[in-house]
C-alpha cells in the first residue's frame, strides 16, 4: 500500500473533513508499520511556535482519530523549493501568505498537492471522497482494494468520462482554453483531467517529475501575471530592505482589481474561481506535456513542431471515472468523489469581510517616491518573479516565459 498524503488549508475541518481522514484510513488499511498518512495542514490562523491554536489542535484531534500523522505545510517549504530551479522557500511563503490574505485555500492546497507529491510520491486524496457504496457505484470493488491499478504506474489522475479540453501546450498564458491563436493547429484536444485523487511513484519517477513540474509552473503563472500588470501600470511591488526589488519575491503593494491577478484575489470576483481552476490544471497539463510529450516531425516547411501526448500514454496515466448517482466514481480505486465545491463551502465566511481586505490592498500607499504612472508604463525595470520555464513550443505559442 502507497503511503496515503491528504491536505486541509483554512479553519477546523468540518464533520465532512473529519469523516473522509476515517473513510481513506478504512478504505486503505496500513499493511506495514513503514507506510505513512499524513495530512498536511495549514491553518488560517496559528500560534507561536505551531502550538496553543485551536484550529490546529482541532486538524491534530482529527488526524489522530484516523491514525494520520499532521504535517504542517509551512514547516517544509525550503524543502519543497528545492525541487525548484528559480523559486525559492520565501517566494512559497510570500504566495502563500498572499492567498491565505483572500481566501485562496482552494490555490494553497492545489499547491501543495504539486509539491508534497513532487517530494515525496504516494496516493494524494481528496477528503471529500468516501468508498464507493456496493449499491450505487458501477463496480464491485471492495473496501479493501489492493490498488491494482498502481502496480508497476509511476502517475496517475483521474480522467472525466470522455469529455475534452482544449488547450494550448506552452502558452504563458495560464488560461486552460487558448484564445485566438496564431494557428489552430496547435490547440490540442485533451482528456479531462482533475485533482482529486493523483499518485505518483516515489523514486524519482516520472509521476514525481510531473508535480514538480506542475509546482514551478504554477509558481510561473503567478509570475507572468504580476510581470504583465507591472509593464501596464496596474501592479506596484513592495521593495524589500534597503529599498532594492527583491527578484523572486511575490510582495506586492498595489494590485489593479481590473487584473487577471486582481480577479484572483477578488473573493466577489465572478471570474475568481475560472481563474483558480485553470490555474492549476494548466500547471498540470504542460507538465505531463514536459514529461511524456514527443516533439513531432513537420511533413512541410510551414508545419509547426508539436509536443503530443500518444494516445496511449494517456489511457496509462490515468484511472477512467463513471458518473454515478453518488458522484464521480473511480473504479480502480474504488472511491467516489462526491462533494463539489466542499472546499468554497467549507471556508465560505463573509464575503463583505473579504472584500474590505480587497480594498485595503488596492487602496495601500505606495511606496515612498512612487508616482502613477500612465497604464501601459512599467513600474519597474526588472520583474519581481521569474516565469516558469514550459515544454518546447512553436515559435507562435505566445510571449516567452523566461525572464
């Protein structure tokens, strides 16, 4: 049995949160004192010296009731940078200090999913799954599945019943869905892809290669955001001490709420949660593309080189899903992931309280000298974050990310 990684980011988990840690530690009993469940946390507020909070007293009595060990997030994230070649452990402490200010636990957990299985491989599920009931699920999978499915997978995420996506591979944009290309030859039709439940083989595997990619290129979509609303004016960084402009910091003093970014920090954005999504799934598709992609063989001059997936190579890596009455049923796995939206509902406060915190960092004085600068002037003369590096692309894939 793989060790078992689960991730809780906000306040106390709720009764659902409690059960699904007792559904895994029951659905995938330990077979060796060696295998580990962690849950990974990170509370919205925590004490001195990790101790004497009650939401973390709360993740620690629910974790020890399934027999799950408490692994707090902020504690390794130097470790986690290492895997990064541009970023380092304050830029995923600035990240994830900004997310945690506007209610980002969807963006931190989706983070930390890339970097805990990017460090260390195993079975990373979602606490809203729960086993699949032997009267609605399409298969007869039993509480203790022996994960058939994993023998001899380095990766593996689920793939929605036979929907597509559309995505550019390489752009720097975020966006999942490209827009207007220069050639729609390069738009590839992928499997439907979610984060639910994902597992990659500890050993420096390919499934492991995959979340770190996944990881940094994330990191990299911060970045390219803030560098676009820097050279058009709208977002302002905070220097560092001695007054310099730290690179590789995500510090920021002003953000134009009329940006991508500023959509994401936006609690009462209605675009928020398109953003968030495509994200993390654009993360995570040109990675698999740096990793099992295969570079094609123009047949003419004015054919543009792609990075394609085989077909084969994705019904490898990934576990077929059924719609089920109960939800979206794995059936290699035997669980069924049935919560939409838990995490917006789990955390959901006030909305009204997060948009005055909107305001408050829009509103910020600016640094000392600062003056506004007319919308398409930059701010600065470097970028305060390096963009990712992406999987090879045509030479019309969009702006370069390397910086």
């Amino acid at each position: 049995m793989p060790d078992i990684q689960t991730i809780w980011v906000g306040g106390p988990p709720p009764d659902w949160a409690k059960q699904g840690l007792l559904n895994i530690q029951q659905q995938y009993p330990k077979q060796s004192p060696d295998e580990q469940r962690n849950f990974w946390v990170h509370p919205s507020r925590i004490g001195p010296n990790n101790t004497g909070d009650e939401t973390l007293r709360q993740m620690r009595e629910a974790a020890e009731a399934a027999g799950f060990e408490v692994k707090i997030i902020a504690d390794h994230l130097d470790e986690f940078a290492e895997n990064m070649s541009r970023y380092n452990g304050d830029t995923l402490r600035d990240v994830i200090k900004w997310e945690m200010g506007n209610k980002g636990e969807i963006a931190v957990k989706d983070l930390t999913n890339y970097m805990v299985l990017g460090k260390y491989g195993g079975l990373s599920l979602d606490l809203s799954t729960q086993p699949t009931a032997a009267d609605q699920g399409s298969s007869n999978v039993t509480p203790t599945n022996d994960l058939r499915s994993l023998h001899g997978a380095e990766f593996k995420v689920p793939k929605l019943a036979d929907d597509s996506v559309a995505r550019q591979i390489g752009n720097p944009s975020y966006s999942q869905y490209s827009q207007n290309p220069a050639n729609q030859a390069e738009i590839h039709s992928l499997p439907h892809l979610d984060v639910w439940a994902m597992y990659a083989r500890p050993g420096e595997s390919k499934g492991q290669e995959v979340m770190r990619g996944a990881a940094e290129k994330m990191i990299g979509n911060y970045a390219d955001l803030v560098n676009t609303g820097i050279d058009r004016g709208q977002i302002v960084t905070r220097p560092g001490q001695g007054g310099e402009y730290e690179r590789n910091r995500f510090n920021l003093a002003v953000v134009g709420m009329d940006t991508e970014l500023g959509a994401k920090w936006n609690p009462g954005e209605q675009h928020r949660q398109t953003v968030i999504g495509h994200f993390a799934m654009s993360s995570l598709y040109d990675s698999i593309h740096g990793v099992y992609g295969n570079p094609t063989t123009p047949t003419h001059e004015s054919e543009l080189v792609r990075v394609e997936v085989p077909k084969a190579t994705w019904d490898s890596i990934t576990w077929p899903t059924v719609k089920t009455p109960a939800g979206t049923e794995v059936p290699d796995l035997g669980i069924t992931k049935q919560y939409q939206n838990s995490w917006r509902q789990a955390n959901d406060e006030a909305v009204t309280r997060a948009m005055v915190s909107t305001m408050r960092l829009s509103t910020e004085p600016h640094p000392p000298g600062y003056t506004t600068p007319p919308r398409g002037a930059s701010t600065q003369s470097s970028p305060t974050l390096s963009a990712a590096a992406s999987p090879p692309q045509s030479p019309s894939a969009g702006r370069s990310n390397s910086m």
